[in-house]
C-alpha cells in the first residue's frame, strides 16, 4: 500500500504516560497467543493477550468506551502472566492490565448485587485481619456444626446454581489453630547460630486455611539459620485487589506493610505464596509516584523472596530423612511467570532421599484457579483444571507438589474431580517432612 | 439485506455464540502483524467445511466480502479485511485429523499451529518441516496461503514443496478437494496454484502435508564474524562447497545485541555478524561434514566457531534466531520487518547498498535472514510518536525493496504481497504477468469478494513501472 495511506492508517501517535510507554512495547507479532491459556481455549483475538492489549489500547486513547462487554473481554484475561515469559518484546503485561481493570472498576456501574459483595470482600474484609480471622470462625462453625454437611446432603445449593455448589466444594477446612495466632512473632534459629534476620509474610489465606504449611515454612527457615520474624499486625498484600482494579486500596495496604517490616532490619523478606510474592515484588512499581513511599518501597520490593529462592540462594542444608513417593511439580503462574522462578522449587524436591520427580507438560500452564477466576469463571476454570489434570495423571506421581495457596484449592479439587488419589502440598512442607525424618 | 438479518444467518450456521459483531469484538480484528488495520463487519468462527460452505453462500449472496484469518501473525497484511465484511476465523478449526506415518502424510484444519503439529509427532521422531520464524504462533492454513518459508527450508523447499493435497471452499460456496496423500495428481496442479495464493481463490478447509522423520544426526554451529562481508562470503563459500545445510541463517550486530537482551542465546555481541548453520544427516560422517564448515568458517576469518554440545544448547542458539524480529521490539516501539529475495552472489553488494539506504534516511537497520537462499529480512525500528521518522523508516524500505529488485532479486521471500506490497508488483511484473494472474483470479473468483485489496495494484493507480533484469 502507498506510504501516503499507510502513515494514514497506521495511526502516529504517543501518549506520554506510563500505560501508553507499555502499550506502545507491544509490536502485534502475535507471539504470545499460543502461550495464553484463554485464548488456547476460547480461540478468539479478544481472549489473546495482543487483542486486550488493542482494547486497552482503544480505551486509553479515547476512542472507546468502556462497556460491559469490554469488561467481560478484559476480566476472562487469567492474569498468569504466560505472556510476560513469552513477549520477545519484554512487554509488561500486568501494567496494562491492572490500570484498565482500575478504569473499568472506576468508569463501569455495576449491579448492586456484584458492587456489594465486591465492596464487602475487597473494602471491608480484606484489608483487616480480625475480620478475616472472624470470618473464617463463623466458616469453621459451619464445617464442623453440621449445617455443611446438611447443606451437601440437601443439595440445597445446586438448586441456586452449579457453580456456586462446587465453590462450596472447594472450601477447605478452616484449621482451628488459625482462629488464634499459630505463629509465634519471634522464632528463634535452631540449634542457636543465627546467620540471618528474616520477615514472614504469612499471608491471608495461608494464615486460615494452610496453617501447617506456614508453620512447616518457619521450621524450614530455623533449620537453615534464620532468626524469623512475622509481625502479628501485617495486612493482605494486596494483590487480589489489584487484579480486581481495586488500585487505591491495595496502595493502602502496601503501605501498611512497607511501615510494619521495615523497621524490624530484615537481611530478607519472605513469602511462602507465590500470589503475594509477585505482588511485593511490585510494590515498587505500585508507589513510584508516591513521593513519600516512592523510594521506601522499592527497596522493600528488591527485599522480597520467594522461600524456594531464598533456600537455594543460601546453599539450603540438606536433608538426610527419605520420602519415597514419586512427585510431579506444578508451576504456580506467579511464580514462574511472576517472578521468573522455576529451578528452585525443582532443586529442593530434587535434594530429597527417595523423592522421584517427573516433568509435567504444560506445567507452567496456569491450573485455572488464578484468584478468584475459579469463583469468577467456574466453566473455564474447570476447562483448564481438566486439561491440568490430565496431564497430572499422565504422570503416575502419588504426589502433586506446588506453591501457592489458590493452586494448592484448585489442585486438591482437581485430584478429586479426576478420581486421582493423590496429595497436594507446598514444596516447603516435603522439605520440612524430609527434616523431620532424619529425627526417626 | 440489513446488518442484522445477516447476523441471524450467520447464526443459523455456526451458531449464535460464534458470531461476533460488537465493536469490542471487532477491534480485535481490525489488524493482523502487519501495521495497517481495517475494521470488519462480522467474526464467525466456523468449525467445520460445511459450515465455512455455508457462510461463503451467504456472503457470495449478499456481495458481502470475506477474509479467513488463522493467527493473525502474518506481517503483509494478508488477514486485514480492507473492505470490511466477514472474517473467517479458523482458529477453532485446529484439530489433527490424522496422523498416517506409514505413507508419511498428516491431514490437519487449517487452524492447526504450525508447532502443534510437530509436537504432536515428537514421541515417533517425526516432524513437519516448514518453520517460520513464528512457527509457535502461526497456523498452517495460514502458511498454505503464503507459501510460508522458515530457516528450514534452505535444504527441504518452502511450504508447497509439503502440501499435498486441499480441501478449498471457493468464494461461491462449492466445495473441491485438490490432490491427495499420494504424489502426483493427473490434471492441472491446483493445490500448486492455491498454496501462496494469500487467500483470494477461496478458503482451505482441510490440508494433506508431508511429514519426514527427524535426522539421525544434527549440528548446530555458532560463527561470529568482525564484519558483516566476511560473514556474507562465508555463506557463498559454504554452498559452493557443495554442501547444503539444512538452515543457514545470518544476523548483524543490531540483531545480535537485541536478541542477547532477550534470550540470552550466548551470541556474542561484539561481533559484527553471526551466522547460524545447521547441518542434519546420518551420524556417520557428521563429524567430518561439521569440521569442513569451520574450516571453511575459518578461512573466511571467523573470530569463532561455536558447536552446540547439546540439545539444549541448540535450542537456545534457535531461540535467539526465532525471537529476533520480537526481540527487535526491545529497542523501538515498532519496526517495519522487510522480506525481500537477492541472488546469493548478490548478497555482499545488496548488504552495503541496504546501509547506505539506512545512513541516507538516518534510520536504523537490523538484519535477520536466511542467508542460504538469499532471502534478506532487514527489519527498520520505527519511533511512532515521530511521524517524520516514520516516515523517513518507510521510505528507506521503500528503496530497499527496489535495490533488492534491481540486483536481479523479487519483491518477496516468503511474507506474501498482501495489502504491503500490491503497488509495488509492477516492479516485477508487466501488464501481461499481470493480466494473466488476473484471470486466474477471476475463475476462482470473479466477483472479489475474497480477500479483496490484496496482491494487485489497486485499479487507476499512477504506477511506477521499471522493468525488472531477467
């Protein structure tokens, strides 16, 4: 076509903000397609990572509105980050993503319905910890009453829909030992020799529901010399609320924490949730224009470790008990994706007498579980859990290692919906088992 | 018949759920890896010939025009549907039908993923050889339309030298099948005529394509050069050797030091041109063969020789390559990847004149290219908020294509003509090339309903006509 029509057609513009200096990364190759699970399963431009970023494109040039069907096409986007890892072009996805969905969250009226329980979960739970303990106690009630089980022998909830029963499915057991405070707020390091000072984030719904893991990761680091430190008073990271556009509140937190940990003099700071990692690792970017955090929070982020590189960064010892079952690794999306870690967790389960571990295809696929997309989205969710598992079975492991909260529901839950009779636990619990056997 | 009654029957085909309409949807496919974009009328996503049938008699009905998409990874321009209509999605039309390893054929749907494909053969050591850059992304009926090419297909021809046998939709709504899963069909050669005919004769439905067995042995070598025509005359000596390798790809320094960023290939970037040479065969004798390439590597004073020591070295060295024009993308905000054919004696005399074009527009150029068939690919970073620079990247490209032309090369390797380069083939063809393809057009689709805007010069056009050396 003549240079005349093309320098028409093609649109010479620029905006100097930072969503527009992301945007503009994007060369539309089309690369990243194959890696995004929902256009893999939906097929469509508008479910692709370079079709959003068109939309968001649109949007933040002004020619397009935003709409429900907008917002439809931006939030069936899993946020695993697949095609981060892919773009030869080192486009941030995330970047663009969490500002449309902010604008989508700020520009789009939503049911009340919707807007309320948003509000409740987002504003009002979330970001207070009494509460979430308080929440979780009236679900434990309802687990150990009797009401659950009269619920799932009534069928009561499939007759309000499908979904929403298997949501009830997946609840895990809330540990009774997360209603108080499990953890203590100094561990000291076994055997005596300190060789580091470190924070724990324990996280929410690690806190709640995977009680003994966070307690299997503070062993872990007491083994390996470290003095560790989880402040009774810490808040969510944030990191649902900036998947879900809530911006504002999330800054809100980052800046509790960043207060919290920084002045208890961390050699590191660690995170057994490959969610709340990634989301850490972030704050920096999420506060540079603060000027007052600006420059406390980036040095927070670059503190941050996910436990798996923490361990294999200060030469972990290694364990001597056995395990002798034969484990498959799934990658948790923000950790491969999110944080460009994927030997580590494989070093330690490789470090383990007796434990066989085999490859998994496409396990750095994300299982569907992806916030609260298994919430959100149950039919895709489940599309993506089957093809998981599928893969999982193909693998004759008896055991199913990862790290992450949310993968750990959805794989569980998976196991199950396969017919699979496998266990599914954090890396960090398999290394502490490892330890806890050179006792026997 | 209004928009919406079109929309209905469209419906009645495929269903109400594959069909698309709202500008939310649309603007997804306003574009493909080219930089023009048009707007579409509709998306249908059709799963079966029938239902491709079914939609192309409607639209032939209704003059409606039409353009089938895959991956939209095409950088012509081919899958952009300048005047609007339907497009034809196949991305859900990715299914494998059959596997036959006795007779080594696959029949696939044209929404196939080009990789897919060899992935799927992988645990029988058999794979589909064509692999464009993009192979990851892109789908084989979109490579059947552009006749795609890949660092490959230096020792094993192009994508046509693979298909065997279609199954096309033409624009009116009949169905054909073309040749078959055995060679050499009586009768005109019209799976020959419909590969590379970027998708104005009608949309493929079904593909019967060759499949090999992987190589016994292969070799992949690492030469860096300290300027870019030593690297270029080692490329000429080795063919002259009489060997040829199975891949034979060249980059300079602005492509090594993007790809390095990224991949982290172990390219060195201090070198001025690298050149990535692959050689396949039996395990005997591969030793022999790969020490006489770097000898002769050497003699052409190679800085290095680097032999992969194992599959995932190799694999990493071919990353850097694949990624490159992405990686590209690294250092600007969008660049223009060119794709243009010079003779391989040429390849010295074009590479100067290509940076002497660059220095006169004051742009940048990298280039990445198999430069075993002489196929050039040099790629101009674009600043878009600089419409004067823009501009300027255009213009050189614009003069580059036609440097490759007058060397005695063609206007294109494997990218397609597409909506890119229509205005540019009376540089190659005169009035009668021309006039001829024309006809061809018109038997198969005389109304230009299909994929319309493509390959020949707009009609009334002031054209620049020089005629090619032959």
């Amino acid at each position: 076509m003549p240079i005349e029509d093309l320098l028409k057609n093609v649109g010479v513009d620029f905006q100097e903000d930072s969503v527009h200096e992301e945007i503009m990364k994007c060369v539309g190759c089309g690369l990243c397609l194959p890696y995004c699970p929902t256009y893999r399963e939906v097929g469509t431009e508008m479910a692709s990572p370079r079709g959003r970023i068109a939309l968001a494109k649109e949007y933040f040039d002004g020619k397009l509105k935003i709409t429900p069907r907008f917002a439809e096409h931006l939030y069936l986007c899993l946020e695993c980050l697949a095609c981060e890892t892919a773009c030869p072009s080192g486009v941030k996805f995330h970047r663009i993503m969490e500002p449309a969905r902010e604008a989508i969250k700020k520009n789009l009226e939503r049911p009340l319905w919707d807007r309320m329980v948003r509000d409740m979960v987002f504003k009002h739970i979330f970001p207070y910890p009494k509460r979430l303990q308080l929440l979780a106690g009236f679900l434990r009630l309802y687990q150990v009453s009797g009401l659950q089980w009269l619920v799932r022998k009534t069928g009561l909830l499939r007759s309000i829909s499908e979904s929403l029963e298997e949501t009830e499915q997946m609840l895990p057991p809330i540990q009774p030992k997360a209603l108080r405070d499990a953890l203590k707020e100094v561990t000291p390091p076994l055997g005596g020799r300190k060789q580091y000072r470190v924070g724990f984030l324990s996280g929410c719904v690690m806190n709640l529901v995977f009680t003994p893991i966070n307690l299997a990761t503070v062993r872990v680091l007491a083994r390996n010399g470290c003095e560790v430190i989880t402040p009774r008073f810490q808040k969510c990271c944030g990191a649902l609320h900036l998947h879900n556009g809530e911006t504002d509140i999330a800054r809100q937190m980052a800046r509790y924490n960043i207060d919290i940990f920084e002045k208890l003099q961390l050699d590191a700071l660690l995170v057994n949730s490959a969610g709340c990692g990634s989301a850490l690792k972030e704050y920096g970017e999420l506060l540079k224009d603060d000027s007052r955090y600006a420059q406390k929070a980036s040095a927070f982020s670059q503190k941050v470790k996910d436990i798996s590189e923490f361990l294999v960064e200060i030469g972990f010892v290694k364990p001597q008990g056995a395990i002798y079952r034969k484990v498959a690794y799934d990658d948790p999306c923000h950790l491969i994706h999110g944080q460009g870690i994927k030997f580590q967790p494989r070093e330690i389960l490789k470090s383990i007498p007796g434990l066989e571990l085999v490859e998994l295809k496409e396990s750095d696929w994300c299982c569907g579980s992806a916030g609260i997309y298994n919430i959100t989205h149950p039919e895709l969710s489940m599309r993506l859990l089957d093809r998981k598992m599928a893969h999982v079975k193909a693998t004759g492991a008896d055991l199913l290692a990862t790290a992450n909260p949310g993968c750990i529901l959805q794989l569980r839950w998976g196991a199950k919906r396969a017919g699979l009779k496998m266990d599914v636990v954090h890396v960090v619990e398999l290394l502490d088992q490892a330890y806890s056997k050179e006792l026997e | 018949m209004d928009k919406k009654s079109l929309i209905d029957e469209l419906a009645q085909i495929v269903g109400v759920e594959n069909v698309f309409h709202e500008p939310e949807d649309l603007i997804t496919y306003q574009y493909d890896a080219y930089l023009s974009r048009a707007m579409p009328d509709f998306v249908v996503f059709p799963t079966t010939t029938e239902q491709v049938s079914k939609i192309l008699k409607v639209a032939s009905r209704e003059k409606v025009p039409f353009v089938a998409r895959g991956a939209g990874t095409g950088i012509s321009g081919g899958a952009i549907p300048v005047k609007g209509g339907i497009v034809v999605a196949l991305s859900r039309m990715n299914k494998i039908l059959e596997i036959d390893f006795e007779s080594r054929r696959a029949r696939v749907q044209p929404g196939v993923i080009n990789l897919d494909l060899s992935h799927a053969m992988k645990d029988k050591g058999f794979h589909y050889i064509p692999d464009p850059a993009s192979q990851q992304s892109c789908t084989i009926g979109g490579n059947v339309a552009e006749n795609a090419g890949g660092p490959h297909c230096l020792a094993y021809g192009v994508t046509t030298n693979h298909v065997l046998g279609l199954t096309v939709v033409l624009p009116n709504g009949e169905i054909i099948h073309t040749g078959g899963k055995a060679l050499d069909y009586p009768g005109y050669d019209l799976t020959g005529l419909l590969v590379g005919s970027e998708g104005t004769l009608g949309i493929v439905t079904e593909i019967i394509v060759r499949i090999e067995h992987r190589p016994e042995a292969v070799k992949t070598l690492l030469a860096s050069f300290s300027s870019m025509l030593d690297a270029a005359k080692t490329v000429s000596a080795i063919i002259a050797s009489g060997t040829i390798p199975a891949a034979l790809e060249m980059m300079d320094k602005p492509a090594i030091e993007a790809v390095e960023a990224f991949a982290h290939a172990g390219y060195p970037v201090e070198a001025a041109a690298v050149l990535l040479i692959e050689l396949e065969g039996l395990k005997d004798g591969m030793d022999r063969l790969a020490k006489k390439i770097v000898e002769i590597c050497q003699s052409h004073k190679a800085i290095e020789v680097k032999v992969a020591q194992n599959e995932q070295e190799r694999m990493q060295l071919w990353k850097g390559r694949k990624c490159a024009a992405g990686a590209i993308g690294r250092i600007c905000n969008k660049y223009y990847l060119h794709d243009c054919v010079v003779p391989r004696n040429k390849l010295v005399a074009v590479l100067s004149e290509i940076y002497q074009i660059a220095e006169k527009y004051q742009v940048q150029v990298a280039n990445v290219f198999h430069a075993g068939d002489g196929n050039l690919h040099p790629l101009v970073p674009m600043d878009m908020s600089d419409r004067d620079q823009v501009e300027r990247a255009l213009r050189a490209g614009d003069e580059i294509l036609k440097c490759c032309i007058q060397a005695g090369g063609t206007l294109s390797g494997e990218h397609g003509i597409g909506l890119e380069k229509n205005e540019l083939m009376p540089l190659i063809f005169n009035e009668a090339d021309l006039t001829a393809m024309k006809k061809v057009k018109a038997v198969f689709n005389p109304e230009d309903l299909c994929n319309p805007g493509k390959i020949f010069p707009t009609p009334g056009r002031c054209l620049e006509v020089t005629q090619r050396p032959r």
